[in-house]
C-alpha cells in the first residue's frame, strides 16, 4: 500500500483528520489509538501500520513492535516490517 494511499484510508475513517498534512506529529496519536483498537477493519489497521512506519516516531514504533509480538497474522507482521524499510 502506498503512503499517500493510507493517509486517505485514514481520513475517510475519521474526517476529522482530513485538513492535518502528512506526518504531522497528530498521526501519531492517530496511529497508536488504532493499534490499540485492535481487532479493528483490516484496510484501517494496514493503513494505520503504513502510516505508522513513515513517522520515524519512537513512541509509535515501540506500540507497533509491541503490535508485532502480540499477532500471529503473517501478513500484518511482514506489513510492520515493511513499513519499517
């Protein structure tokens, strides 16, 4: 999935989001709140996780390893992984 595709994933699941600009530090909480809402709609979630890898944030990135350990769904882990390259 590309970035800019999770982004509009994500504001057409929260329209409140739409007129905060990529990587603005509010993704953040955005993103952690959805990990932690887990078992949420899969393309949010893959969405979230795209997200969440791009930010470059030490918080989000402890709650997406945390995330990693806690699935056994291969194919959100190998989408973590991803996001992380």
């Amino acid at each position: 999935m590309e970035l800019k595709v999770a982004y509009d994933n994500l504001r057409k699941y929260n329209p409140i989001l739409k007129p905060l600009p990529n990587g603005s530090p509010l993704w953040k909480k955005v993103v952690i709140e959805i990990i932690d809402s887990y078992p949420i709609d899969e393309e949010i979630l893959k969405s979230a996780i795209v997200v969440g890898g791009s930010l470059e944030d030490k918080d989000v990135t402890d709650k997406m390893y945390e995330f990693f350990k806690r699935i056994t769904d291969d194919n959100l882990r190998k989408l973590i992984v991803e996001s992380w390259s």
